[in-house]
C-alpha cells in the first residue's frame, strides 16, 4: 500500500509544481502585455501560444472578463490555479498520508 501511497504524493508534487509555473507564467504574460513587446521574440512566442487558448477559453466561457478594454482574464485564470492548488492539490496531499 505505501507504493501507491507514494505514488500519490509524486503525482500531487508534480501537479503542484505544474501549476507554480504555469502560475508564473501566466503573470509574465500578463507583465508582458502591458510593455508591448516584440511579437517575433521567441520567448514572446512561447509564452503567447501557452497562454492565449487558456485566455481565450476564460473569455469565451466568462465573457465578462473584458472590461473597457481591461481583460482580466490572466486574474481569473490565476485565481483558478489557486483554486485547483488549495483543493485538488492538497487533498492529494492528505489521501496519501491518510494510506501511510
């Protein structure tokens, strides 16, 4: 029992560091939309294509995110996280310890 005990906990550390960096990755894109950089950057590139379907999802879903040319769309996708970390994250967490 304690091989699947671990093997939750890996798989909740793993989903909690995935999250971290999307996390972070998500608030570089949003920092990065204010400057107006280089569209041809490839770091520009890369951070666009991991978080333009995420944003254009929340958009479509929760058309309210667009406000007078404010989109809060990377807030609610950050609060989302948050949200996925405190609960799913953590109940992973205390099942696997639960199995010790």
């Amino acid at each position: 029992m304690f091989v699947f005990s671990n093997l939750i906990f890996g798989v909740a550390r793993v989903l909690d560091a995935v999250l971290n960096l999307y996390f972070w990755i998500v608030i570089v894109s949003a920092v990065l939309s204010w400057v107006n950089p280089d569209p041809y950057n490839p770091i520009v590139r890369i951070l666009r294509n991991l978080t333009e379907p995420v944003f254009y999802r929340v958009r479509k879903w929760i058309p309210f995110t667009y406000l007078g040319g404010l989109d809060l769309s990377p807030v609610v996708v950050l609060l989302a996280i948050q949200f996925i970390s405190a609960v799913l994250v953590q109940s992973l967490y205390q099942f696997a310890v639960t199995m010790r």
